[in-house]
C-alpha cells in the first residue's frame, strides 16, 4: 500500500497554499514545494520574485489569488507578472529598459539653440524661436546638453 508523504516545512514558514511554502531568513527568501527547497532570492531582489511567483502560477503550483495574500501585492501587478512571464519567459524580468533618446532636441536644434543663446537671446525667446517647450531648453541646459558661453562684459563698451 503507497504510503503519502506529509509536507514538511521549517516552523517559521508562511504557507502559500497547502504544498508551498515561504520562508524569510537572513534576507533571503526561501520558497519550499512539498519538502523541497525550490528557490531562494534576496528579500530586495524583485526581478527574481516577480519571475519565480509568476513561474509557479504558470506552472499550476498555486493560483495569482495565493501569491496575492501571501506577498500582500495588488492582483493586478500579479497579472502583469504573469502575463510578462507568459510573453516573454523568464528573462522578460531582467532585460534592461531602454532610454528613449530625446526626440524634440535633435542635434541640429541644439546647434541652432546654442547659437541663439551666444547671440544674446534669452531662453524664452529661443524656446519660442525653435519651437520647443521652455522647460525641455532649461533642463537640457541644466544638464549640459545645450552649452550656453557668456560673453564678457567689458566696462569700457557701457560707458
């Protein structure tokens, strides 16, 4: 006669559901399926956790629903995790994102905005000239994108 094998997890585990388990130590969280220690990620890592959560509802081992009370997540971010995981497996979650380049300031209305700016306009007015809105000028100033040179005053031209 088969003989069932009880689950047994550590005493400090929170149950996910009847056959999976969590357990936080030492920063790390360890994820236990029947007796077995399946996983393990650091307590920071979210890209793991989102994949290895999403991993085990796709798998069948517990629902979105369990994943959601056990963690405290919003279901909607679980279904994101799931669908991201389902589209493009586990390295969706560590694929860098990429930085859009900027669009408004190519490199032609950067030449053309320092050129103003050197001519003694000031940025409103070189804003409005170019077409661009006046805080996309001052932050690409501030950043240093658009080298703005002062020209020196000399005391003998004012009098």
């Amino acid at each position: 006669m088969p003989q069932t094998l009880l689950p047994i997890f550590p005493m400090d585990s929170t149950p996910i559901n009847d056959v999976l388990y969590v357990q936080k130590k030492n920063g790390q969280v360890y994820y236990f399926l029947g007796c077995h220690p399946v996983f393990c990620h650091a307590q920071d890592d979210m890209r793991s956790f989102r994949m290895f959560t999403s991993q085990l509802v796709v798998n069948g081992n517990c629902k979105q629903v369990d994943i959601v009370r056990a963690f405290n997540i919003s279901s909607i971010s679980m279904k994101r995790y799931v669908k991201k995981y389902r589209q493009g497996g586990p390295g969706a979650f560590f694929k860098s994102r990429r930085t859009p380049k900027p669009r408004v300031l190519t490199d032609e209305v950067i030449q053309k905005a320092e050129d103003l700016l050197c001519g003694g306009k000031n940025r409103s007015e070189v804003a409005r000239t170019l077409g661009v809105k006046a805080d996309t000028l001052y932050r690409a100033i501030r950043s240093g994108r658009i080298k703005v040179v002062k020209k020196k005053r000399n005391i003998s031209d004012e009098e």
